[in-house]
C-alpha cells in the first residue's frame, strides 16, 4: 500500500511538471529522474550468509519470467510449521499450555480430577507426571478440555486466553514470542507472489482465531490436527459441535496428506525445525520443480534456546541428518538471526 502511495505521488508529480513545461512552451521530460529512495533490502534480521542466501536466490529464480526456474504465482506455495518454526516451542507446546489453563478452570465441575491422572498432574503443577502420563496423557487433556462444545464457543475461548497468556519464562504475551526473521520471510514470499500457508501439528481450530491478526494467514490456510465435530440444531439454529474423539493427527506423515487434502498443490517451499516436519520437507523435495526446504535449528541458549536430537519438544535428528545428505538449508539461529523476537529490540 506504502509503494502504491508513493507510485501516484510520482505519476501526479510528474503530470504536474508536463503542464507547466507545456506552459512555459517547453517539452516536458521524456523520462522520471531516478528516484533517491533506496529499495529496503529483504529480510533484514537475517546476518548475511547462506542461509539468506539461499531464500533470496531461490526466490529470485522461480520469479524471474526468464530463469529455466520460473514458478507461476498460483503455483508458489510455501508451507510453514508453527512450533518451533514461527513462533517459541519451549518449555512446551503452547497448547499443552492452554489445555492445562483449561483443565484448572474447568476442575470444580469435575472434583474427580483431584485423584485422576493426568489431570491431577495439571492440578499439583507436577510436570514430571504430566510427562509421564506420555501422548495418551496429554490426549486426554486436549479431549477433556477442547471438545463439548460448539466451534464459536471454543473460538472465544482461544481468543481470551491468547490475548491475556503470558510465557512462562520471558513474561512476554505469547504472540509476541514470534520469530521476527520467519515475519519478514512470510512477507518477504507474498511480496513475490507465494501464497503462505500454516502446515502445524497444532489443532487446527486453536490456530486458526488468531494466526491471521500474528502472522498474516487467514483461517483458511492453516492446516492443524483436528477433532470430530457434529451438526445439531439448538434453539433453533444451527451450530458445530466439538466431540471428544481425533479426527486427524496433522504431524509427521500425515503433514503430505493434510497438504493434499487441504491445499490440493504440492508446495515448492517447505519450512519446519523438528523430525515431525521431515515428511513434509521429503514430499515437497520430492517436486518436479525447483524447490526449498529449510530447518530451522535452535541452537541459541541465550536469546532463545538450544535443543535438537534428545529434546522432548521439537526434536531434530533424523531431520538433520537429511539435510546434510539432501542439501537442505539448516538455519543456525545462533549465526543467521540478527534478532530472534522483537521485543529484544525495544
């Protein structure tokens, strides 16, 4: 919009110059002066290196109408991860931090929970329970606390609480623990005609209230796991009901199947930081085109954190091993950030 305002300034500026040229009986200038407004360079928290490197050549290359590489728009997708990749990941899952907030506010109707795992493990803040209760423990919580109702009710819940959560850590809002470098990537790719979408093994309808207001993508590019839900008529009206039953696990293989299902392109540029995202790196490596897949590797303890092959969350193993064989691009958070989140800016 800044570039288009500034577009009409120059064309009424030089409409302007012609008439009075004209006036005085001269020919006005055939071509603008240049102008001396520098362009910005793209994406500016990234040290220079190649990692950036690597984006900015990929995308000249699949935008240039001239490359043996070039890429229509409607074919540029780009698919991103959330955890770990747009935004912090440690030291949980925020989700898992929303369903415990969940299982406290709703504990008093459930006096049962008192003595019940792992719902007494959320109640006595007992971490080292809760994260041996495994992935049939946390299920439990997500069904107890996300499901029962209908999909504006639990909308409005994911709404307060985003907009009142804090880190546990920084003490920041949890929308503000979002990679500034990954920001001026997503607009960095729809500046040049990529279509960006959430590819997260977060739930989908957790995601979608708030990522278009944060990250700039509207509900209907992200992609997340999901429960099942169910049509009734209450009060004579229609709504969605929230069942506590999976309908679909988007993380690992199931990334390529909820890109098929949801988006119905393969993407040419894949971005993930765990072993959960490695699926989808493959599948989209995996193009008869040009492509980018790129890592994001949490190697910096001091602005952020440092994790990868033995990390509970967000671990990065395998994954790493099939950059180096493939050639990926693996971002040293350390090395190529500049700045982690904005706040450190302030």
């Amino acid at each position: 919009m800044m570039w288009a305002s500034r577009r009409m300034l120059f064309v009424n500026a030089a409409l302007a110059a012609g008439a009075v040229a004209l006036a005085i009986g001269c020919a006005p200038q055939t071509e603008a002066p240049p102008s001396s407004e520098a362009i910005p360079e793209p994406l500016p928290s990234w040290s220079e290196g190649p990692a950036k490197g690597a984006i900015t050549d990929f995308v000249t290359r699949v935008t240039d109408p001239a490359s043996p590489d070039f890429v229509p728009a409607a074919e540029r997708i780009a698919t991103f991860d959330n955890d770990g990749t747009l935004w912090a990941e440690q030291p949980a899952y925020f989700q898992l931090l929303f369903a415990m907030d969940r299982v406290r506010a709703l504990a008093p109707e459930h006096p049962e929970w008192a003595t019940t795992q792992p719902f007494k493990a959320v109640l006595d803040g007992d971490m080292e329970a809760l994260a041996a209760a495994g992935e049939h423990g946390l299920l439990e919580l997500v069904m107890a606390s996300h499901a029962g109702m209908t999909t504006l009710e639990f909308e409005e819940i994911v709404k307060d609480w985003i907009g009142s959560a804090r880190h546990p850590k920084t003490g920041q809002p949890l929308t503000q623990m979002v990679y500034q470098p990954m920001l001026e990537l997503l607009d960095y790719l729809r500046a040049n005609g990529f279509k960006t979408f959430i590819v997260s093994g977060g739930g989908i309808e957790f995601m979608r209230p708030w990522t278009e207001e944060v990250y700039g993508i509207p509900p209907e590019q992200v992609v997340g796991s999901s429960i099942k839900t169910r049509f009734e008529m209450r009060d004579g009206g229609p709504v969605l009901i929230r069942l506590p039953e999976i309908d679909f696990i988007d993380d690992k293989e199931g990334k390529p199947v909820g890109i098929h299902t949801h988006i119905g392109r393969r993407p040419i540029a894949a971005f993930g930081n765990s072993d959960g995202d490695l699926q989808m790196l493959q599948w989209t490596a995996a193009g008869d085109g040009p492509s980018l897949c790129l890592y994001v590797h949490h190697t910096d303890a001091e602005r952020e954190w440092s994790y990868d092959r033995t990390s509970h969350v967000g671990r990065l193993d395998q994954g790493l091993e099939e950059a180096e064989a493939r050639g990926w691009t693996v971002v040293d958070m350390t090395k190529d950030w500049k700045t982690v989140f904005a706040f450190e800016n302030r």
